[in-house]
C-alpha cells in the first residue's frame, strides 16, 4: 500500500505524469507521421496512357493507386498536374479535387485513390497529335511524378442529319456518329478506303438512297464503336449499324468491317426484280447484339464475308428474296454470351406485330462456304409459308442434322479447324477438312487478298502451304 508520504513526493509525482501522458498520447504505428522517410511513395504505374481521344468529347477514366511503403504514415505536400490550370487532364484525388489534396495523410501501408480523364480541344489537324502531362507528388521534399499520354484526334462530328446528295467521306479524318444520320432517298454516300467511321450508343446510318464503300486490302473502310479503350473493343451493341430502308437498292461494300454494333447489316428493301440490293465483298462483319446480316424480302450477294460472334442469327434471310453467298465463313461459338438462335436461319414467311403474315418465295444459294458454331444445328429452315423456294447448296461445310444436306460435295458436322476463332482468327489450321474442297466460281482472290489456287478452300479464307 502506497503510504501518503510516497504519493505527495515530488519524484514520484513526476513520473506517475510522464506514465500517463505516454499512455494518453500513444498513437498506433501506421497513425504516426513519418517525417524523415526519404524512400518516396510507389505508384501502380508510373505511366498512364490513354487511347485516341477524339477531341471535344473526352476519354474514359482512368485509374492510379498511391501507396505508402513505410509502416508509419506519410503527408504528402502537394499533388497537383504539371500543366497546372491550362492542363488537359483532370484529376480527383480520393474523390476531391487536387487543391484540397495538400498535406494529404496516407496511413501506413496504405493507400489512395487518383482518378484521371482527359479533355482535348480541337486543334483543326488532321493526323493524331501528343498530349502529354505529369501527376507530381512532393513528400518530406522529395518530387515524383507519373507520367500522363495520350493522342488527340479531331474528328468529323455526324448527328441528326440528312446528309447532302452525293457526299464523300475520305480517310483524312474519322467520322463520329454521335446521333443517327440519313441517306435520302436519290442521293449517295461514298466512302473512300481508310475511311474510319465511329457509332456512338444508339447511333444508325439510314440509307434510304445509296451507299458506296469501297475499301482496299491495304487501306480497309472501317465502322465500330466510339470507345476506343481495350475494355470496349470486342463489346457488342455499342451502336447501332447500317439500316438498308424501303427502296433503297445499288449499294456495294468492298473491303470492309463493321464490328459492336446492334445490326452489322439490316436489309429491307423489298422490290420485284432479283438484282441485289446491296453487294458485300471481303467483308468482315462481327460482335453483334442482335444479327450479323438481317435481310427481309430483299436481293443480296455476298462474296469473300466473315460473319462472326453474334449474339442473335449471324445470317437471317426472312419473308423471302433472293440470296447468293460464296467462300463465306458463318461462325458463331458464343465465348462470351449464351446463344439460343442457329447462326444462319432462311424462312419464307414472318408474322408482324399486328399479327399478319408476310410470305414471299425464297431463292438461296450458298457455295464453297462454311456455316458452324457450338449449338447442335446452326443451319435452320422456316418453309412454313408455303411460297416457292429454290436452294443451291454446293461444296459446303454445314453443321447440321440435315440428313438431305449431304450431297453435292456438302460436308456435315464436321470441325472446320478454324486456327483461333476465339481470338478472331478464322483462318484455316493445315487439318482442315474444308482445304482444297471448293470448286471453281471465279472469286479469285479470298479475304486477306491472296490468290486461291486451282483447289480453292471452304470458307473466305485460302490456306496457303
């Protein structure tokens, strides 16, 4: 028992206190500021690079983790952009903007948040241009930085219009489709090779008139999704696609490719003669919401096309027309949704929303061609309507439990040996059973733009030993 003496001695009084004040003012390690930790802070990268960035719309957001290495906690003195005011970038840190982020405490073994978007204004040119800046962080005086990159890109900017009659769109600048664009009825649109033309979400061309595109191997026409960062690059339905309207007839499409959108090609433009309303030639059409090419009561000729990758049909031919497909690859194996439709399906008939029913005789005719994929039929029949119809079936492979179908040099329900097609690779593999299988009919040159030789390969594809 302490006696009265001992507590009222002036020694142990003042330890008792400096006891106390330790206990009362002990803090946690990782609360305690490190004020001579010199080793600086890591960064998840010490490189954030955006993608083109059409100028006046801005980029995705990006993101950068801050971490403190030291097991007591850092102030971090100031963040801030290296371009200051007139930077390009914009940045939040934590969810704040960088002039509240001073002295901001990171505690130990722990981390922050940066997140960063980019802005650029037009600058009227035509090729890409280089918009750099930094992210520079200053503790316990030591400076670093993370460096910001990114591609400015002007654009043509398309919406809500109808375009005037005979417009050329060039390869000197891409095309964005903020809001759906018309072709009228007498006028054309022709696109030269290398042009590039970008949907935003919901955005179709309407071709009541005509369209012209006319690609090269080297140079090819290309539609696709606005955003251009890896995330979005094989997503489907990211804008709308090509809607071939009621009277619209003479398009033509020459190495090109329409990918992520809802419709690759919608055709309906019903008409009493069987010249095609639209020919497609070494054309590459995939990741589709709904159909690859959705025809209805029309005329079409495809030549040298890859459908791939749609969520719905790859090819309908619906309510009859007439149809020409060869050395064309319909592939579809859904490695990233699940299909419930055939990847190519011919009907003669179609009931509308009112209940009535559309029937037209069908004519189809497909030659050294492929149509596969992973559901057990991927070649289906709706003859309900009773009109006439005529098939050509020549020199295919075809899966399917189509009995009648193995004829004519048809191949049932066996493995194309596509080399990746999960990586979009519909080239044939050296065991292909569809190698040297096809006959003559004058498409000379396949997709790629090589030459076939006297036993030309299934498919759009030839496979050169």
């Amino acid at each position: 028992m302490i006696s009265k003496k001992t507590l009222f001695n002036p020694v142990y009084c003042f330890i008792l206190c400096i006891v106390g004040l330790s206990i009362f003012n002990c803090k946690p390690e990782e609360e305690t500021i490190d004020f001579d930790f010199t080793n600086g802070l890591e960064f998840s990268t010490d490189t954030i690079l955006f993608d083109t960035v059409f100028t006046g719309v801005g980029s995705a957001t990006k993101r950068l983790k801050v971490f403190n290495p030291s097991q007591n906690a850092l102030k971090i003195s100031s963040i801030k952009l290296g371009g200051g005011n007139s930077s390009s970038y914009k940045i939040l840190v934590n969810g704040t903007e960088p002039n509240n982020s001073e002295d901001l405490l990171i505690l130990g073994k722990d981390s922050i948040l940066i997140l960063i978007e980019v802005f650029i204004d037009p600058q009227d040119e035509d090729s890409p241009y280089l918009i750099n800046d930094s992210i520079i962080f200053e503790t316990n005086g030591i400076t670093q930085q993370v460096k910001l990159i990114s591609w400015g890109q002007d654009a043509n900017y398309l919406g809500d219009v109808i375009l005037a009659c005979n417009t050329t769109w060039n390869n000197e600048r891409p095309y964005v489709i903020y809001s759906s664009i018309l072709i009228d009825t007498l006028c054309q649109l022709n696109i030269e090779k290398g042009a590039q033309i970008f949907g935003s979400k919901g955005a179709y061309i309407y071709v009541k008139g005509k369209l012209i595109a006319e690609g090269t191997p080297e140079e090819r026409i290309i539609f696709r999704n606005e955003r251009r960062d890896p995330a979005y690059e094989q997503i489907p339905g990211q804008w709308g696609g090509i809607m071939f309207l009621e009277g619209s007839h003479g398009n033509y499409m020459n190495f090109t490719i329409l990918r992520n959108a809802e419709f690759g090609i919608r055709l309906g433009s019903p008409d009493q003669d069987t010249i095609p309303d639209i020919i497609l030639k070494n054309t590459v059409i995939e990741n589709m919401s709904n159909s690859g090419i959705l025809s209805f009561t029309s005329d079409l000729y495809a030549e040298n096309v890859l459908v791939n990758n749609c969520i719905e049909l790859n090819c309908g031919n619906i309510a009859g027309g007439n149809y020409i497909y060869r050395h064309c690859t319909f592939a579809n194996y859904g490695f990233t949704f699940v299909r419930q439709t055939p990847s190519f399906f011919i009907s003669d008939n179609i009931i509308l929303d009112d209940n009535s029913t559309i029937v037209e005789d069908i004519h189809v005719e497909i030659q050294n061609s492929i149509i596969d994929g992973n559901m057990e039929d991927e070649l289906l029949f709706d003859l309900g309507g009773g009109a006439n119809n005529t098939f050509s079936f020549i020199n295919n492979i075809f899966k399917t439990s189509i009995s009648d179908l193995d004829t004519l040099g048809n191949i049932l329900n066996e493995n194309p040996k596509f080399i990746e097609p999960a990586f979009y690779n519909y080239r044939l593999d050296t065991l292909s059973p569809a190698k040297d299988k096809g006959a003559l009919i004058g498409v000379e040159f396949d997709l790629d733009g090589i030459q076939r030789d006297d036993l030309p390969d299934l498919g759009a594809y030839e496979r050169i030993e």
